[in-house]
C-alpha cells in the first residue's frame, strides 16, 4: 500500500506545446493518501485515463514527478510498481478456468502453491465467485469477467494500489450499483488506495471518500460529495455534480445594485460589495435548482419569469424557465403548488455561490 504523490506534473502529446491548450495534463500538485478510496471524475478528454495511466506507469510524464511513498517512481514499469490495474473491458484469459485466472498473478510472483488456493478462495468468497471457480472464463457473462478481472487485482498482498479505469462500462445498469457497493466493502475490508476513474457521479459518490473532479487537464476540486455539491470550487464542478447542475447568472455591478440581464437582483449586501469591490469582468452567481423557489404571483424581491417545460419525475418535478432571455432549471418536491406559465422566482439567499473567473469567492459576512 502507499501513498501517493503528484509533483509539478504535467504532460502533453504534443512535440512541441506552445501553450496550456497542449497539454492533456495541467501542472497539478495533487496528494492520494495511502488506504484512501478515491475517484477521479469528469467528462471524456479532460485527461482522466492519462492521468491513471502516469500513475500505473504505462505512460511516463513530460514533466514533474510520481512519487510511491517518497520514492519517484517515473520510469519504473507497472510491474515493478506493484500496481494493479481494472480496465473497462476485462483482461482475463478465456481459455483459463476462473480459479486459474485468478492465481495467475500469483504465479507470476513465484508464491508457493499452499498459499495461493486460500488467498483465491478468499477474493473469490468476496466477489461471490465461489461457485464458478472451475468454469473456463470464456463462458461467464460480462459482469462475472469484470469480477475476475477485479479478483487479479485484489489477490496479490503487496499491490500498492488498485486503479479502476471505468470498470462498470460494460456491466449491465441493474447489477452496477451492486458492484459498486462491493467495491466499497472490499477497500473497508483490505484498506487499499484506490482509485476509480468515471464519468457518472453517482458511481464516484457511491463509491469514494473523495472525489477529484477533472476538467481540462486539472483537478479543479478535491473534496467529499457532500463539499462538491454544496460548495463547488470551480462553475464546472457546480455544472457537472447534481441533478440537474448549478444555474449560473452573469452578474455586474451598477448604481448600488447587482445586474443580470438588465434585471435587478435582491442580493445579501455581502454579495452586492464583493461584485462592487471587484476588478474582473467574468462575475456569476451561482445557485442549485433546488434551492430556487417557484411562486404563482408576484412577491416582494421575486423576479418575473416564463415557465417552460415541467418534468415530472415521481418524487420531485424539475421545472425549466425562461428568465433575462436564458434558461435555468428548478427542482421541486413532489406535492408543490400549481403555478401557470407565467411565474415568480426567489433565491435562498445563503445557498448562493460568488464566482469571479469561473473560481468560487468566499463572501465574509
């Protein structure tokens, strides 16, 4: 097991970079406590696989350095790494007995035969593989490979760490949460660094401590799903984590009032002062549909919109509105009163988020 250490890293395809936009991984500085489960999310392109694959050792960086528990590790090759790795497609061997594919990385490392039998019975009670432990690989379905390819990882007692990279793609959508949760109980049982990489959030959430959320070569924000949806660093965090994502108002400053498309806002004087107070230009202001309030007639502070769509979901609606010439989203809870077409807005006030350049700004009462 180990601790995991990302130095000045970054890396790009490119012969020649010229500028940010060529890289595929922006200098980071990023730490992955040894015993730590951990995802690493975000959208296709945003460098999450080649980050994994700098970590595993099947690429090397452009520059900076990996550390393993202190030791830069840079040009070492996986095995020698003691890395194990779960791609999105299983790597097993089909002509093998289940048994046999899972001692395979045993054998490798010469461990005597009396004690890979226990070990492979072992992982292969904890993945419920137990009953087809002679069955040639080639017969099982997709998500019983996956399992197995799961089980190589997890045989070897000296693995420093095990990377999912996308594991579930391939796994039919009513056996994923299932796979998750034994994902969760098989790090609380060997206490392993791991790390998943995804882009679903709900398999980050459900199976990570902590999430690093990815975007454009950069973790913009490491923290707790709770701390990502309650207070995202970066608007792509706010966008990206819930269901649906933050709405995002472009703000100015003018004659004492905060501005969204010509339209007076009602803002905490906090806010008014920090939008008032700052130099830049790229201003928004931030809140979670769930957290916007939808009126059938006009109140004091409200904001005159055009509903225009109603998704009702079961349990709660999401409702779609037209305001300042944008459109932005609502999520209310099953049983909400009617309201026409046309309706009226209010924002709870201390669930707004200040972003100037796109990064979040503590407002100090």
């Amino acid at each position: 097991m180990a601790e995991i250490v990302l130095k000045a890293l970054a890396h790009t395809y490119s012969a020649n970079p010229q500028s940010p936009e060529d890289y595929a991984i922006r200098q980071m500085e990023h730490v992955w406590h040894q015993g730590g489960a951990y995802a690493l999310l975000g959208p296709s392109g945003c460098g999450k696989s080649t980050l994994l694959n700098i970590i595993s050792g099947l690429l090397e960086p452009s520059e900076g350095d990996v550390l393993f528990d202190g030791q830069r590790v840079n040009e070492l090759p996986p095995e020698e790494r003691n890395i194990a790795q779960v791609f999105q497609f299983p790597v097993i061997y089909d002509t093998m007995t289940v048994f046999d594919n899972l001692a395979f990385p045993l054998r490798n490392i010469n461990i005597p035969g009396h004690r890979i039998t226990p070990k492979v019975e072992e992982v292969a009670e904890i993945l419920e593989l137990t009953p087809l432990l002679k069955r040639k690989a080639k017969g099982l379905t997709a998500d019983e490979k996956q399992k197995v390819s799961m089980g190589r990882g997890l045989v070897r007692d000296d693995v420093s760490a095990i990377l999912f990279d996308e594991p579930l793609t391939v796994i039919d959508p009513q056996l994923k949460w299932k796979l998750r949760r034994k994902l969760k109980e098989i790090h609380q049982r060997f206490n392993i660094t791991m790390i998943y990489v995804t882009h679903d959030q709900l398999e980050a959430s459900t199976f990570a401590d902590k999430i690093a959320v990815m975007y454009e070569g950069q973790v913009v924000q490491f923290g707790t799903p709770q701390e990502l949806f309650e207070t995202p660093a970066h608007t792509f965090v706010g966008y990206f984590i819930g269901s649906p994502g933050m709405n995002f108002l472009d703000v100015h400053y003018h004659a004492g009032e905060v501005i969204f498309a010509d339209i007076p806002l009602t803002m905490p004087q906090t806010f008014v002062d920090a939008i008032a107070n700052s130099k830049r230009s790229n201003i928004k202001i931030g809140i979670r549909p769930e957290f916007v309030n939808v009126h059938a007639s006009q109140r004091e502070g409200a904001l005159p919109a055009r509903k225009r769509q109603v998704q009702d979901l079961g349990t709660y609606s999401i409702v779609t509105f037209e305001l300042g010439g944008q459109t932005f989203k609502a999520r209310l809870p099953e049983g909400h009163p009617e309201f026409g077409d046309d309706i009226y807005l209010t924002f709870d006030h201390d669930q707004l988020g200040l972003f100037v350049d796109e990064y979040r700004v503590e407002v100090t009462s």
